[in-house]
C-alpha cells in the first residue's frame, strides 16, 4: 500500500513536472492496458479484438460531444455504455468457442466493425473525426486547462485501477482466475464458467472503452488507427512486456512502449535527449522495429514481464502490489 501511496502522490505531481498532454494520453493508454490484462492475465482469455472498444468508444463520445453538443462526463458515459455493449455481444459469440478460435472470432468482429468506422459518415472516414472540444465538466469546469483535464484524467485512471484491483481480490475474481487455471475443474465444482468469461468480457470492455472515450477527450480527434487490429497487437505487447497478470504490469508496460514508440512527438527533444532515447525521433515507421526487438528480449529473458520478474526477487511478503 505505500508503494501505491507514492505512485498517487507522484501522479498528483505529474502535470507540473511532464508535459500534462503526454502524461494524460500514457494514463489512457495504462487503463487500456490494465483493462485487457484483466481478461488475458486473470482470466485466461486472450482477445485480439479490444481495438474495437477503445476506438468505438472514441468515435461515439467524440461524436456526441462535437455534433449533439454533449457535456464531456455524458460523452464519456455514452462511450462506456456503448463499449459494454459491444463487448456483450461480442463476448457471447466469442466465448462459444475456446483458445485459438476464441481470439479468431474476436479479431473478426473487431475488424467487421473497423470496416463500418471506415464506411460511416459521422466518422470522417480516413481523416478521422477531428475538433472534439473539452468543454466543461458538469457544466462548470473548464477543461481547456490542460491541468484541470489531467487531474479529470488520473481520477479516472485511478478509479478504474481500483475496480480492478477491487474485482481480482474479489471472489469473483478468484473464481475468474480458478478458471485460467484449470477450467475443468472449475466446472466440476459447479461454476457457469461461461458466465464468469462474459462477465469478465463485458466488464474488460467497458473500462477499454472508458480509455478510448477519454483519450478522445484529451488528443480532440479519434482516428482508424485506435479501431485497427494493430491497436488490438500494441495492448498485448504493453501487457506482456509490463508483466501479464500482475496490477502495475500493464501501467509499466504501457509507459515503456508508449515512450520508445513516441508516434505523436510529444516527448520534445529536451526530455528526449534526458531520457536518452532522442534518436527514436528519427526512426519515423522503422520505430516498430525497435520495440519488436525489445519484446522478443523480455519474452526470451524475461517471460514474467518487467514487473512480474521483479515481483520474483522480492522477498516474500513484499510482493502484494503485483
């Protein structure tokens, strides 16, 4: 618990030490992270279709606030919602079948509705929806201060990091992780574990697209490249090279890959050349090589993840945060 007292303060602290727009896209995509390590590290369900929430979710929430005139919190609301939706259908067609067909059926439908993105009108198509405004939360608070949007941010990474620790150290969640473990057994013992795989599913969903409708909030566009199966491949990578089924996994996973692939240049050269790696700015495209590279490294020496290996050298009794 202290560990999780200093990551609070330091993210409390963030916005005035790292440039707050950076910190807020690597915050979604750390939620995003955790969401589908819910499902892949705690349940045993390997999904390459969670593009479809993050990016689905983007597009509805940018497209209420910018063209109903939707306050953010009900963009964000309205995003979820949809998010879930999706992922309950999705998950009770998916779950019908197990291993490599599961994550077949999952890739199929995500891409089915990356095609109707592409085709819709209120999607811009190839150019994405673009001039989202922040507007006020309730109303009231400004969110073109790039200080009051992050601190909206964090609470919102902070919350759903909570309903995933929270749903792990459940018994639902010991349930879900009896499942990954020997699912056989678990229906022996009387569990519907279909039922646990949708639930999770759904629940994996929603905070996915709770990341998606908030990133859209902070970049003020959503674009194909969050609803494209690559954007399903990059959340596997940050989990695994983070530490697949640990809770700082993902977070740790998502700030390394983010970084090292810095597609947006947000990281200026000043933090770049601190951090040593401002040569990634001249690799343009040739950038995914790089991390590819690195991932082969953690799974050949480090098939535990970041976290997961150091959670290993711990003595024991300290090793309850992972």
């Amino acid at each position: 618990m202290a560990l999780y007292g200093v990551l609070l303060l330091a993210g409390l602290a963030a916005p005035f030490v790292v440039y707050p727009v950076l910190m807020m896209k690597l915050l979604c995509f750390a939620l995003f992270a955790c969401a589908f390590n819910l499902l892949i590290g705690y349940t045993g369900l390997l999904s390459f279709g969670h593009a479809a929430f993050l990016g689905g979710a983007g597009y509805i929430t940018g497209y209420v606030i910018q063209s109903l005139g939707a306050t953010p919190e009900i963009g964000i609301l309205l995003g979820t919602a949809f998010a879930a939706l999706v992922g309950l259908v999705m998950g009770w067609l998916a779950i019908r079948r197990t291993g490599i067909y599961f994550t077949m059926i999952t890739l199929a439908l995500a891409q089915m509705l990356f095609f109707v993105w592409l085709q819709a009108p209120f999607t811009g198509g190839e150019d994405g929806l673009q001039g989202v405004p922040r507007g006020k939360l309730f109303g009231l608070l400004s969110l073109q201060d790039d200080v009051h949007l992050y601190y909206l941010v964090f609470a919102i990474f902070v919350f759903g990091f909570w309903l995933v620790r929270r749903v792990i150290h459940s018994p639902f969640g010991q349930v879900l992780q009896a499942i990954k473990e020997n699912e056989p057994r678990a229906v022996s013992l009387g569990y519907d574990v279909n039922r646990f795989k949708l639930l999770a599913f759904v629940l994996s969903a929603a905070l996915s697209g709770l990341a998606g409708s908030t990133k859209v909030l902070v970049m003020g566009f959503e674009t194909l490249t969050d609803a494209q199966w690559t954007m399903s491949g990059t959340v596997v990578l940050m989990t695994l090279v983070g530490g697949m089924g640990t809770l700082l996994g993902p977070v740790v996973g998502a700030f390394v890959i983010m970084i090292l692939e810095n597609k947006m240049g947000e990281i200026g050269s000043g933090l770049a050349s601190v951090t040593g790696i401002e040569w990634f700015n001249q690799l343009g495209e040739s950038v995914t090589i790089v991390t590819g590279f690195i991932f082969v490294i953690c799974v050949m020496a480090f098939r535990r993840g970041i976290v997961g290996e150091i959670l290993v050298r711990l003595p024991k009794g300290k090793s309850s945060t992972g």
